[in-house]
C-alpha cells in the first residue's frame, strides 16, 4: 500500500492538470511544474553544488561529503523536454549521488519551445565531451535519467557507439520515455491511475519536442534502436503510470540485445516518484536499490565494504 507520503507526488500531477487550462502560456505552466516539483524532494545534506559550464552547457558538480572523486553519475534531468532544469533535480541527483558515495554531474539543455531535437541531444554530448576532457575515464561513469533524461541518455549511448568511442559502465533510468510512438498498453490501462500523462498529453508532448520527424527514430525513441553491446541498464518505473509499458517493452528489447537488465516496477507509484526522495519511504527504497546495483559497476564498495571488480563491466 502506497505512504500517505507518497501522495504528494499524486497531488503534484494533479496540480499540474488542473492549473494548465487556466495559464496563458507555455512558459507560465512549466514554472508552475518547476516550483512544485522542486518542493517534492527533501534536501539530502551533505552535498555541495558546484555551477560549472560544462562545455558550453550549464551544469551542476555534485558532490556529496566524502564521495570518490573519480567516479562520476552523469545526469539528464526529466520534464518531458518542457520543464525542468538542474535546479529542480538537484536535491534527487544529491540523494542518488550520496547513496552511490560518488560525485554527479547533472547538465541542462534546451527545452523544446527554446529549440527542438536533436538541440538537447547536442547539449548532452557537448557535456559528456567535457566531462571526458576534464580526465574522466568512461569505465568509471554512469549515465542516468529520468522521463525524457531517458532520451538523452541513449542517444548519447547512440552517438558514442557510431563514433567507435568507449561507452559508460552502466546505465540507470527511472520512468524512462522510451516510444514516442505511444504503443504501450498502459496509456490505456492506467489511463484513469495516472492524473498527468494521457495519451493524448503525451502526444502534444511529442510534437513540441520533434515536430513532424519521424516518431520510430532511433535517438528520439530507443525502443527501436540496435541495443546490442550497450552497458547494463537498471530501469524502474511506477505501476500506476501511463509509461510503465514503455519500461517493460524496453526491458525485453535490451535483454533480447544482450544486455544485463533489470526492470523493479513500483506498485501504486507514478511517473518519477524518486523526485520524493527524503521524504517518501518508497523514494527512498528506490534509490536505495539503484545504488546498491550501480556500485559495483562502478568499482565501489557494496554494503559490506568489499570492493568490486569492475574491469569486465
């Protein structure tokens, strides 16, 4: 049964449904979303945050009290590529950062009314080649996202694999968007669960993001990319969320490709419920779960101390 606490994040989506239709303007709807969001997530202390421009990208260091230095999260916040930013993810990237005991790097990129594809893929290479710059082994970096962050995060992958260049020792995604074609069942079976993401909203979401470019394109969906050779993934995913089915048809795509995978669906959870970090207990499970997988893929510590061997990773 889902926490009382967890109903902010209900309340948070319902909000936004209910509060659009009455706004004159994109801009004033997704500052809307941004302030409520940001307040969902409790501060996870401890952490510093450090403004870099990171490649022409503006991006935040974070990094928790005694976090390896050498190990890096890189981060691509959700939104749906209509809100969101670096200063709405910091506390959820700070909570993630300081479960793993590792440094993150979470970076901005143009929201779809500010430009459309591929400008935010461009932006996540821009930072991921600044990171690389600044001496970072790919061995020793995760990449991970969430909602749309899901995007980037493949195409990344993507562009990296058409360069012959070394990919990231894994891959973390929470309420992945996956099809911008909207196949997944769950549009409809969880239509009347989840407050936020109807198909049709879904779809409007699409279109400011892509226009008329072709839905079935790989690095906008990469539920229809060549998966094969890519770096374990750890999905998870809300059960009551209208995306859900985008996480388990993935899932079967990425292990059929050969990929280590593991999907944890949450029951009576919506899209992102991580952004309820220190403040709902199945948040807090749930990061707690991607660290305890992401460590060793990282070379770090598990929870008994041991030390582990990430050289076939």
């Amino acid at each position: 049964m889902a926490s009382i606490e967890s109903e902010a994040n209900r309340n948070h989506y319902a909000a936004i449904t209910a509060n659009a239709g009455k706004m004159t303007s994109l801009q004033a709807i997704s500052d809307f979303n941004d302030i409520s969001w940001t307040t969902l997530t409790g501060e996870p202390g401890g952490v510093d945050y450090i403004e870099v421009d990171a490649g022409g990208v503006r991006a935040l260091w974070i990094v928790p009290k005694g976090a390896d230095e050498r190990r890096v999260l890189f981060y691509a916040h959700g939104g749906g590529f209509f809100g969101g930013s670096i200063y709405t993810h910091r506390k959820l990237v700070g909570h993630v950062a300081k479960a793993v005991g590792c440094r993150a790097l979470l970076y901005n990129y143009p929201l779809a009314h500010q430009a459309k594809h591929p400008a935010q893929t461009e932006a996540a290479m821009a930072a991921w080649n600044w990171l690389i710059d600044q001496g970072f082994d790919a061995k020793a970096i995760a990449l991970a996202g969430d909602s749309c962050g899901a995007v980037l995060t493949y195409g990344v992958l993507q562009r990296l694999r058409a360069q012959g260049r070394q990919l990231p020792a894994a891959t973390l995604i929470i309420s992945g968007w996956f099809d911008m074609a909207l196949t997944g069942a769950s549009y409809e079976t969880n239509r009347e669960k989840d407050p936020a993401f109807a198909k049709e909203s879904v779809d409007w979401l699409v279109t400011n993001f892509i226009g008329d470019r072709d839905r079935l394109d790989p690095e906008v969906s990469a539920l229809y990319a060549d998966l094969s050779g890519f770096p374990p993934v750890f999905l998870q995913a809300g059960g009551d969320e209208t995306l859900v089915d985008e996480s388990r048809m993935f899932a079967e795509r990425a292990r059929q490709a050969g990929v280590e995978t593991r999907l944890d669906v949450f029951d009576g959870m919506l899209h992102s419920f991580q952004m309820m970090a220190g403040r709902a207990p199945e948040a807090d499970d749930a990061i707690g779960r991607l660290a305890a997988w992401v460590r060793p893929k990282l070379g770090l510590p598990d929870a008994g101390g041991k030390i582990a061997d990430n050289r076939a990773a």
